[in-house]
C-alpha cells in the first residue's frame, strides 16, 4: 500500500465481511484482484490488479485504473488505445481482497483484439494434455492500437 | 507448482496467447486466479485460486476444485457444506494465468450465506472514505453449513 491510499486498515473478519466500510484488503505487493465483466454480455472481459491508487481513481472517476505488475505502474484502461472501460458498478468480495466492476468497454478489452481475453475454452473431462478451442473474433486491430489495450 | 502438475511448461507470448496448448502460467505460489461465475444469473460468484492439482482435477472431473492460500491445502467447493460447483465451461485467458470458469452453484458460493461473495457495492464517484450499500439476502445459514462453503 502506498501513502497515497485513501482507505482505512482492514479491521478483524467481522468488519471485513459485514461492515459499511470499504477496508481493502492489499497484498504484500500492495494490490488487489480486479475482475471487469461485460455490462452488455455478461462476460468476464479481463482479470487485472489495483493498487491503492488506482481504486481510488476508479471510484472517484468512474473509469477503470489498473496497476500494471510488470511495468509497475499505474495505468487507465484504454489511454493509448482508446478502449476505456467507463464502470456501471463496483462491488468488494466478503474479505475485500478482490474488486468486481461491470463495465462499458469501447471496442475490445484484450490487447489481442478480441472483446475479452478469456477467447478459448477448455474441454472438460480429459486427464493429460488439453487442445483449446477458440471462441469469439478479433474486433479491433491489435497493431493499429500500438498492441496496447 | 507442485510435480503432479501435467500441464507444460508455458511458451513464448504468441504460443500461450493464440497457441491450442493449455500451458497455464503459474505465479511463484504456483497458482493462477481463477473467476467462478453464475450461469443462471451471470453474477460473479468468487475469485479464487487454483494450483496445477486443482486446475487438473477441475478440468478431468469437472467440479471446481481451489487451493487455499491460507490453509495451504487443495479443497473442493462444497466438501464440507454441500455447496458445490458444476462447471458448465471454463475459459483461459491470454497470458494463461486466469481461469473463468461458468458454474451451476448449489445453494450458494459465499461462505458468509450469500450466493455471490460480491454482496456490497461501492458508490462512484467519491472521494476518501465509501460507505458501502448491500445487494443480496442470505440464502442459507452459514453456522449450518460448518462456516465454510
């Protein structure tokens, strides 16, 4: 957590799970889960980190900041490609350590140019190796959006 | 990641993004995140983790099965409270170190009595400190269902 953070220490289970305030609860990296769904489809668009920063971005702006891991650094969704993601709804998890926000994506949320980054399934039922199959096209070009997203 | 693991070793970013080979990227826990949502209402459920014995029993028998951070143990959902978790599909997504999984959910997946953990919401649009709104009854006695789910 960093001394920009916003938000109280999180308290005992009790007030974590059925308190009015928002305590999040960062890892040890500072971070918590942050998983974006699809306000028009429902789908799951992408799973990313918040640090303090950019939680409190994202509730004071409406729009979705990330921490990136990699790249240590603070990032708003979309601003080199324009595909922001303006949040309809946040919701915190019983322990406060993971973030759900439904949102309006413009064009893709991926930065393979699919609309969602989970784009292949799974088969069920098999031991061993497992061949994907893929769902859903591209919707933007990835390299027209300096392969960022 | 454990040596039970019969996943491969992931590749270069073009094979583990557009490659047919399920080579998850486990973190240095050994574990990727993994969203369980709703097929009835689309709701996510829960975020939670999957090391390579979990991933590989979810996927041979397809109930979802986790890794406990905290108790450093593999678990199936609902073993102790019957609250179990029929996987419907399950998504990887580009960097394969996130799993979607869609699930029919006994009861309910939060082990506070909800049916989704995400049972609070946070109001936009303020700055310092939230005060959270509650979506959502209980739909079972969590002292009855042994406190876990």
């Amino acid at each position: 957590m960093t001394d920009k953070s916003p938000f109280a220490a999180p308290g005992a289970a009790a007030d974590l799970e059925e308190g009015l305030a928002l305590t999040p609860k960062f890892d040890a990296d500072g971070l918590v889960t942050c998983v974006a769904t699809d306000i028009a489809s429902g789908d799951v668009l992408m799973v990313a980190h918040m640090n303090a920063e950019a939680l409190a971005k994202t509730i004071a702006t409406g729009e979705a900041w990330y921490f990136s891991r990699s790249r240590r650094a603070l990032w708003q969704k979309g601003e080199t490609s324009g595909h922001t993601q303006r949040v309809v709804e946040m919701r915190i998890d019983c322990d406060q350590d993971a973030v759900w926000i439904k949102v309006d994506q413009v064009a893709g949320a991926c930065h393979t140019g699919r609309r969602s980054c989970f784009y292949r399934a799974v088969p069920l039922g098999k031991s061993g190796a497992v061949k994907l199959e893929f769902r859903g096209d591209k919707v933007f070009d990835p390299k027209a959006a300096c392969g960022k997203s």
